[in-house]
C-alpha cells in the first residue's frame, strides 16, 4: 500500500523508538485526521440504495451509499459528499472539484460509465436483439479504448492539482450478471457480453489510476454471488417503477460491495 511522505516520516518516527506501525494502519490514521471527499457518478451517489437526502436533488445522495458510510464510520475532519447521479467525467471538472484542497487526505470516486454510455447500452439490450445489442457494446468499447483514457486522465490530473496530499481511491464497477444460471430477462448471450463490457471498462479505468500514482479499488469479488440472477443480488435490475435504479447497487451493494473495498483501501 502506498504511503505519503507524512505517513512514510511518522513511521520513521515510531521505528525510531521501537513501536511498529502497518502501512495500512498509517493510511487510515491519516485519512481520519483530515478530510474526505467523494466524487463521481451514481454509483457514489448511492442512486438505487434509497434513503435520499432530500438536499441533494437530482443528484439522489443516499445516506446508505458507501462514501456516507464511511464517514460515519470513520468521522474525518470534514466530510464532502459531491457524487452525483448521471455525472459524467466533465461534469466532476466542472462542478465537484470545489472542496478539495491541501487538507483533503482521501477521495473516493467512481466516474467513466456514463462517459461509456452505461444508459444507453442497458437501453439497448434491454429492449433489442443479440445482435443490436453487442453492436452497441462494441461502440461503447470503442470509445473506452479511444477517448475514454483522456477523460480520466484530465479529472486525475485535476485531482492531484488541487488535492496534493490526498490518498485517491478509485472505484470500479461490479459485473451484472451471474452466469450459468437460469434467469428470466435477458438472454445469456447479452448478460455475458454485458459482464465483459464492464470488465473491459474496470481494466482501462485500473489503468489510468495506476499511471497517476491512485490506488484501483477492484469490487467484482465483492459483489461475486451477488450479481442479478444469484438470488442474493445486491444490484437492482429493470425496475419499471423507477427505471433511475435499475442496475445499480442495492443499500446492500454499498455496506457489503462498496464500503467495505473503500476500507480496505483507504
């Protein structure tokens, strides 16, 4: 686990007399005595956890999504709560960046997939063929391999300008589906190609965040078993009573899936 000079000149410190502190224990310590900021889209927000803060608008903040709980958990000096539903990687340059600053000690962000067109692809295979529907995932991969690299890199970059001394946790998106098993909705062609597409999306996003210096916060094994389809799914699926859910994690997918690699990782 990476350690900031701070961390890296307190250990020294507690070796020099004896005591032993673990990289993992620092970083926390650290990310209690300062700020935390959380960022990015839906899956931040906590769209589909319920509980909405009513402040929040459209944005649909969840006192149930993981940067909530870990605050409550944690209790950081400060606490900024930015992610917002639909957001995309412009939209956290234009508008989500506000807070940040030298005593900002850990953020927290999940951003690219509306860049990626999630909506749309879903949309598609949702209400299309086999065929249609690994057309416009194929589009989608196009994109990630293409422009999506440079968005990320402009909302890191940015990140790291004005947060100098923050650890950056970014976070992934689960696979949707459990395959191999019997399943009403959508065809097993779709739900296997839609699984590959988030896990193409996981492998350029890790990439990007690796090359600035952030750590990836991989939640595929968290949310193993409890993909649509498990019977124990910690992600919505279509819900037609408020279609804004549908696929996204559960108040579940958070305290079990999200938080908890946040944790680990802070």
């Amino acid at each position: 686990m990476r350690r900031s000079r701070i961390t890296a000149y307190v250990t020294s410190l507690l070796l020099a007399t004896g005591l032993t502190l673990t990289g993992a224990a620092a970083t926390q310590a650290q990310a209690a005595t300062g700020g935390y900021v959380a960022l990015g889209d839906s899956y931040s927000s906590g769209v589909g956890a319920g509980n909405y803060i009513g402040s929040s608008g459209s944005c649909d903040r969840s006192t149930n999504a993981y940067p909530y709980l870990w605050n409550a958990a944690h209790s950081p000096s400060s606490f900024s709560f930015l992610a917002c539903s639909g957001a995309t990687t412009d939209d956290v340059l234009s508008g989500q960046l506000g807070t940040l600053g030298s005593s900002t000690a850990l953020v927290s962000l999940t951003i690219g997939g509306n860049d990626a067109g999630f909506a749309d692809v879903m949309t598609t295979c949702v209400l299309n063929s086999d065929s249609t529907c690994l057309s416009r995932i194929s589009t989608a991969e196009a994109y990630v391999d293409s422009t999506l690299p440079g968005k990320l890199d402009a909302v890191y970059d940015a990140i790291r300008a004005k947060a100098p001394n923050a650890r950056v946790v970014v976070l992934g998106y689960p696979r949707f589906y459990q395959l191999g098993t019997t399943c009403l909705g959508l065809s097993a062609t779709k739900r296997s190609a839609i699984n590959n597409a988030a896990d193409y999306i996981d492998t350029a996003i890790a990439k990007r965040a690796a090359d600035h210096g952030f750590t990836f916060g991989d939640v595929r094994s968290a949310f193993s078993a409890h993909e649509i389809c498990s019977g124990s799914s910690w992600l919505h699926s279509l819900n037609l009573l408020d279609v804004t859910e549908s696929y996204h994690p559960t108040a579940s997918g958070h305290s079990g899936g999200y938080l908890p690699v946040l944790t680990s990782n802070a």
